[in-house]
C-alpha cells in the first residue's frame, strides 16, 4: 500500500483546495479562519509558557520550536483555514482555475478571521490567569516578547516574513505528501519547528503575541516585573499599542509572508510540478 502522495500529486490537491475555498460559504470561512487563529494561538501560548523562565536565548528557541508547532498540527488535522498557508492558492490562480480576484477575496476573510481568532484567544489567555506564572514573570516575558516584535524594523520584519512563510508553506505541502495522520504529523512538524527556532516572524502567530502583550501591559504587577527583570522602560512599554500591531509588525510580516508563500513555494510549485 502506498502511503504517500507525489509532489505533482500535492500540487493538483492544492489546486482543488484552492477552487474549494473559492467555493466555500462565507460563513464556513470565517468559522474556520477563527479556529485556525486560536489555534496557533494556542501553539503560541504553549511555546511561551515553556520558554518564559529560560534565559539561554538558543535552548529557549529550541524549545519554542518543540512546542509551538502542536498548534499548527492541530489546525492541519482539523482543517483549519490559515492565511499564510492560503497564499498557495496562487498555484490554482496561474494554473487559471480561479481568478486573481477570487484569491484576494478569500485572503482577506481569512486574514480578518484569523485575526479575531487570535485576539479572542488572547483575551481568555488574559483572564485566565495564566500571567501571574511565576509571580508575575510570565506577564512580564508576555510584554517583553510582544515589544520585540511590535518594534521591530520594517525591512527586517519583511525578509523574516518571507523565511517562515517559505517554512510554513513548506509544512502544508510536506504534511500533504502523507496519507496517514502520523505522517502528517511528523511531516508538518519539522518545517514550522524550524521557523520557529529561527525567530522568523508568522503574522497570525503575532496577532496572538501582540494582543496578549498589549492585555498584560495593562496590569502594573506585570509591568513592574517587567522593568525590574529585563530593564524595560515606562517609554518602551507605551510603544505596545495597536497601532505598532498593525502598521510595525503585521503590515510588513504579512507582505513577507505573501512574497515567501506565493513566489518561493507556490510560484516554483506551479512551474515543477503543476504539468506533471
């Protein structure tokens, strides 16, 4: 028995994922979108849990890497609809299966969607009583990971989009390569376990970072603990606002995630592969 697909086999199934999302209910989508963004939200808030008291910069991204792909394995199995792994649906808008305008209509459902998905998840982090870890220290490392990424310069979040979405495209075709829910499992593991231990930046992760970030500087115990364990500044602090979100970080990760699903996965997919 034949326990896997081709890449040529992965390419059409992408292809008629794409003519399916086109053809889905809005609402389907949006339900959909919404899950997908608590659920790497959820990834997210594991990988911070497990890496909050870690002060080795290399252990705490290796084990950030370990933990945080649990969410996107569980959004893959699911069926979940995620935005960066939307943006294959390029291949089916050059194989002229859909229209240009199709793509961008349901890209911005789920980008939309994922963005709920993840504040929402972010906000019942918040009340649960999660940041008071460690006396305070996990609301402190929430603000501490949230400034790094809400203060981040354009280009260099713009290229960092393009490495994780290169990976986490990667994934969606690698766990498409597997018939069987092991396979899938290990295989998408790998490429999001990568992304993440390199710190590149994935915009629906951030748009649970951020938020959770943004809600636990709203707290002075934490902030507190902020300034006195990592030496944050009252000023620094100030600049995690949703606009930073929005125009610092998920403007140019987002652009780079694009430019790294779309033309280093999906591009070269469609000219290797679509034909065969």
């Amino acid at each position: 028995m034949n326990f896997s697909n081709t890449t040529a086999e992965v390419t059409q199934n992408l292809i008629e994922a794409g003519e399916g999302k086109v053809k889905r209910p809005l609402h389907k989508m949006i339900l959909l979108g919404i899950l997908a963004g608590m659920l790497i939200g959820a990834g997210a808030m594991a990988s911070s849990v497990a890496i909050h008291d870690i002060s080795n910069t290399g252990i705490a991204r290796l084990v950030a890497g370990l933990v945080f792909p649990i969410g996107f394995v569980m959004m893959v199995l699911f069926g979940g609809e995620l935005f960066t792994g939307a943006c294959l649906m390029i291949i089916g808008v050059l194989k002229g299966k859909y229209k240009v305008s199709d793509m961008i209509r349901v890209l911005i459902v789920v980008f939309i969607s994922n963005l709920i998905g993840g504040i929402l998840f972010a906000i019942l982090v918040a009340f649960s009583g999660q940041f008071k870890y460690s006396d305070g220290l996990m609301g402190a490392f929430t603000i501490k990971l949230a400034l790094s990424k809400a203060n981040i310069p354009f280009s260099s979040a713009l290229i960092s989009g393009i490495l994780c979405n290169f990976f986490v495209c990667l994934g969606v075709v690698m766990a498409g390569l597997s018939k069987d829910i092991s396979g899938k499992v290990l295989a998408s593991f790998l490429p999001i376990m990568t992304f993440v231990t390199g710190g590149f930046e994935h915009c629906v992760a951030n748009m649970f970072y951020i938020p959770a970030g943004i809600f636990a500087a709203g707290n002075s115990k934490y902030v507190e603990v902020a300034m006195t364990k990592y030496g944050i500044t009252a000023e620094k602090i100030a600049t995690l606002n949703w606009k930073n979100f929005l125009l610092t970080n998920e403007l140019p990760v987002t652009i780079g995630n694009i430019i790294g699903g779309m033309l280093f996965i999906g591009v070269v997919m469609y000219i290797v592969y679509s034909k065969e």
